[in-house]
C-alpha cells in the first residue's frame, strides 16, 4: 500500500510529464539494492560482503534474487525513461559512496548473478516491445499488504498489466480493469512466464502469483 501511495504522488506531482522521468533502483549516491536487502553493509569504507558473487549458503535467489528482480519488475513498468545503474543488473554489493561504484564484473559471474541478469534482459525486452510499458498511462488496480497490481494504458487497446507479490505464500487475486477499455475477452500472457496467461472476463482477471512472484501480462 505504502508503495502504491508514492507511486500515485509521484504520477499525480508531475502530470503528463510523469512519463518523461527516470525512475531508478539505483544510483552512485545510494547504498546498492543487494547490501541495503541483505542489511549487512559496512560502511561507505567497509568490507561489505558481495554475496551474490560469493554464493554463501546462506544467499539463494529466493532471498535477494527475487527481490531484487521484483524490484526490477516494479522500475522497469514505471512511466518514464528506467535507468539501471551499472551493476544493479548482477546484484552488485556495495554500502555508500564510494562503496557503490565498485568495478563491473564481466566475466566469471555466478549463477545467482547470470539469474538477475536473465531477469532484468526479459524485463528490458518487454518494455522493448510493448508501447503500453514505453509510453501508457499509469492506472492503479490492486493493493494490500503484499499485492501490487496495476496496468499501463496507452489506449487504442494498447495495455500491459503488472502484478507483484511480495508475501511468503502464494497468491490468487481478482480485481477490476477499472478504467482500462478495449480489453474485454482478451488474453494476455506473461512476458516473464510464457506458460502463464489470463484473460479478461466480465471487466475483471483473475491472476495467481507464488512468494516473491512478478508477471507482466502483455496482450496477444
């Protein structure tokens, strides 16, 4: 709920020159995702661990993976012009300036880093190809506790719905396409989950998520 308030104030604060901003995950004055997800940063001058590369036992994809992907997801289907800042995209660790601005890793990544970076490619290739995700209207559908749910609408039919669940469980959520025309009977399916798709009935659609799940449903 508290991410769907600074989202409507945000759109609500700019206007029509919402979809003219850059909304960001990271940037070099801020703590990276991973280290501020993980709370274990060490100072701007510390030795903060890089756990994504390291692969400790104790780091899976479901711990910051997923989250960091779902952020991913969040940014990538904002109004605006997304930025990633370099290293975002494998998780790179890093506490404040200049902790943040660590070398890029190229090369020798590990598979909890080429995981994020498979995610973050399919989110960036969406957007690529959906005018909705470029350039629509942003309209508020669902929130509570740990769904977010709303969709992009550039009219003409053009229109992308994003769903994301945060919870530890799996969720099944119905909700209205309020405000959203030309999507009755339509089937769109999910750019993350290929094998994942519904279909607007009656005005509403029906989604399932798992823990920490996200979907961009595009139209066919």
């Amino acid at each position: 709920r508290d991410l769907e308030g600074a989202m409507l104030a945000s759109r609500d604060a700019y206007g029509d020159a919402h979809r003219s901003m850059s909304p960001f995950l990271g940037n070099h004055d801020i703590p990276r995702f991973s280290t501020e997800a993980a709370g274990n940063g060490q100072g701007a001058w510390g030795d903060t661990p890089d756990l994504l590369a390291d692969g400790a036992d104790f780091v899976t994809q479901w711990d910051l993976v997923n989250r960091q992907s779902m952020a991913f997801a969040f940014t990538m289907t904002q109004p605006g012009l997304p930025l990633i800042y370099y290293g975002d995209e494998i998780g790179l660790a890093g506490d404040g300036d200049p902790d943040n601005r660590r070398f890029m890793v190229w090369e020798g990544r590990s598979g909890n880093q080429e995981e994020l970076l498979a995610r973050t490619r399919t989110l960036g290739q969406a957007r690529a190809r959906s005018v909705a995700l470029r350039r629509g209207w942003l309209r508020p559908l669902w929130a509570d506790d740990d769904v977010l749910a709303y969709a992009r609408d550039a009219g003409g039919g053009e229109v992308a719905f994003v769903a994301l669940n945060k919870g530890w469980g799996d969720r099944t959520v119905t909700f209205a396409a309020t405000g959203v025309e030309g999507v009755e009977g339509r089937t769109f399916v999910d750019a993350l989950h290929a094998d994942r798709a519904v279909t607007v009935t009656g005005g509403t659609l029906t989604v399932t998520l798992g823990s920490w799940e996200s979907a961009v449903f595009l139209g066919e």
